[in-house]
C-alpha cells in the first residue's frame, strides 16, 4: 500500500509503498477513504511527541472493514467505520469503571507494527493507527461503525479533534446552563469546545486567540466574544466580560505553557481550569499555587475529551445529522496523498481549521 513515512523528524514525508500484514486476533484492517490532519500529527513529524521514526502519522480516519481478525464480532467487510486512536481492553479497572479512554493496558506497537517498509524494517504506527497511508490495522475497540449516508471527510474528524473538544465541555468538565466560559486556542480543537459550551446553554462563551480569522470562525460556532491575545492583556479582557470574576471553565485546547499559566488567574473563584491540548512532552508550567487554594479553582486533566469511543460517537453522528454539530464547516481544504505535506504547512501556519486527505 502507499503511506507517508516519517523518516527523520523536520523532513518532507516519503510517500511510498510500504507492506501491511493481515489483521490479527482482536485486530480490523480499514480502508482508509478520509484522515484528517491535527496538531498532534505534526507534533509527531516535528519530533516533540516519542514516536520514533521511521513512522506514519495520522489518527483521524474514517472508511471501510476490509477484513475481519479472529475473534472480531460486530462488524463485516464493507461496513462504514471511524477509528479513533482511543483503544481499550475492556478489563482494567479505568475501563470497568466506565472510563475506556484511560485504559491501563500497557498498548505499544514498535517492532509490532504492522507496517514494513522495503527493507523489511518495522515502520511504527503513529497513535496506534498510523492512517496517512491507504490501510491500516488496528485493535477492534477502536473502531465505530457508522450510518451508511455519513460523509467519510466529516466522519473522520469525529475520531479526535470534535469528541476532544466537544467531550471536554460536555462529558468532561460538565459545563452548566449559563456558565461562562472561555476557550484558549480556537483551532480545530477548540472551535469544538466551543460548539459543546454553545449546546449546553453556557453564557459568555469566549474566544481567546491570536488569528482574527480563526476568531471571525469562532463567531460561526458559537462564541459570543472574541479576545485577540495579541492586542489586549487576555486575562484581564476574560475579566471585563465576565463582571470581574474570570470564567466558570477555561479550557485550554492548545499546548502552550503560557497559555496553561494564563488558564489559572482566567478562571473564577471555584472556577475550573481545563487543559485539553496535547503540550510538548518536556515542558513545564510555572504558576502561584495561592490562587488554586484561596479561591478554591481546579485544575482539570482532560484526555481525548473523557470520551466513551462506542457510547459516544454515535451521539455526536446524531447530532451532525439533526443539523446541531457543524462538521463540514470544520473542514478547511481536501488533498490527496501527495500533498500531505503541504496540508500539515497551512494547518501549523494558522491558515486552515482542518485538512482532510482523501485516498
């Protein structure tokens, strides 16, 4: 099949034929038809996320079971599906206890990987799907089946960015009826969390960001205010629109350490801080501890959105189809294959919300 290899991090990707052996026990191989690109697949090409090369990115797929592995009910070859890299072994005690997105089994793929390049040598599979390439071969508990009249483009953002977003409002942080909020980083991630704190009936719902055009696209989605962090002290105009108190939930979708900082003195007195985007695994945030214990804020860990895969995408498929979830707006620009690099360059330049590769 052909894919994009990461061979040295900072490169262009090698697009090239590369051999994938056949599902295993447990396992379905998916005919990738859409996989969008995220930050997290750039971070992974730039080297700041430990995937060591050569590897192939991608994570956000939607297509078709190709073939079943043994033991694997529920689906048949042909069915429409997203995969998500949110896996789990049904056994643990996060995964018994209703959280599958924490699952403790130990999931690696290294010399595992069902990917061979020419040589022979293993090429790793990016977040356990490694989708910028035409296959790919992952665990059944990643995968979702889907309406037959959903869009494959639209579905693939399902399988990250939008449950990521959209679960940190609603499934993580619960927001409340008329609860402020403000959301650092209005890219692919957070224009989702927006549109979660939009359904739920919160009030402010405030952008916060540094590209008036991502800002002007939060207004589609729901944002009731915008704030360039560029122009004005963010915190202070968090404050001003929230009659001096901060925001109820703060939800940073981006992974910077400034902007992780910024969600503490943001929030209210009880006020959360959320922090959704994936940071550099070597950085580190410093903050007074004063605020979090006299005015009692929270800090929240938030993974892929607290998203139960098989329970959740299907109400977020719901949605999309009652027309309340905005998915094709999401998407920026479609390329093939070929092109992946130069859809990563205008998704890391702030110029597209979401890029989509169409095989």
């Amino acid at each position: 099949m052909k894919a994009a290899v990461c061979y040295e991090f900072g490169k262009p990707l090698v697009i090239e034929d590369i051999e994938i052996r056949p599902p295993a026990p447990g396992e379905v191989k998916i005919k990738n038809v859409a996989t969008a690109v995220c930050h997290s697949d750039i971070h992974l090409v730039r080297g700041t996320l430990p995937f060591p090369p050569p590897v192939v990115g991608g994570h956000e797929t939607a297509g078709y079971v190709e073939e079943i592995g043994e033991g694997v009910t529920g689906f048949e070859k042909g069915d429409p599906v997203v995969v998500s890299l949110l896996i789990s072994c049904g056994e643990c005690r996060m995964c018994i206890t209703g959280h599958p997105n924490l699952c403790e089994y130990p999931w690696e793929r290294g010399a595992d990987s069902p990917y061979r390049n020419q040589k022979g040598e293993p090429v790793d599979q990016g977040f356990l799907i490694g989708s910028f390439a035409e296959y790919t071969v992952v665990h059944k508990s990643q995968v979702v089946k889907l309406p037959p009249d959903m869009p494959f483009d639209a579905a693939s953002l399902l399988a990250c960015g939008v449950a990521t977003g959209f679960g940190a409002v609603v499934w993580r942080a619960k927001v409340e009826l008329c609860s402020s909020v403000a959301v650092i980083g209005v890219g692919g991630v957070g224009l989702n969390s927006i549109q979660g704190a939009s359904l739920v009936g919160a009030y402010p719902i405030i952008a916060v960001d540094v590209n008036d055009a991502k800002l002007e696209a939060a207004k589609q989605f729901g944002a009731t205010h915008t704030v360039n962090n560029t122009e004005v002290d963010p915190i202070q105009a968090v404050k001003d629109l929230t009659d001096g108190r901060g925001a109820d939930y703060v939800f940073v979708t981006v992974g910077s350490p400034q902007a992780l900082e910024q969600s503490i003195p943001m929030a209210a007195p009880r006020g959360s801080a959320v922090w959704v985007g994936i940071p550099n695994i070597k950085d580190t945030v410093t903050f007074s501890p004063f605020p979090v214990f006299r005015e009692e804020r929270s800090i929240i860990g938030c993974w892929m959105g607290n998203t139960n895969l098989k329970n959740d995408i299907p109400k977020l498929v719901t949605l999309y189809q009652l027309g309340k979830l905005k998915l094709d707006e999401l998407i920026t620009k479609r390329y093939t294959l070929e092109e992946i690099d130069e859809a990563m360059e205008t998704v890391e330049r702030g110029e597209a919300l979401r890029n989509v590769i169409m095989f």
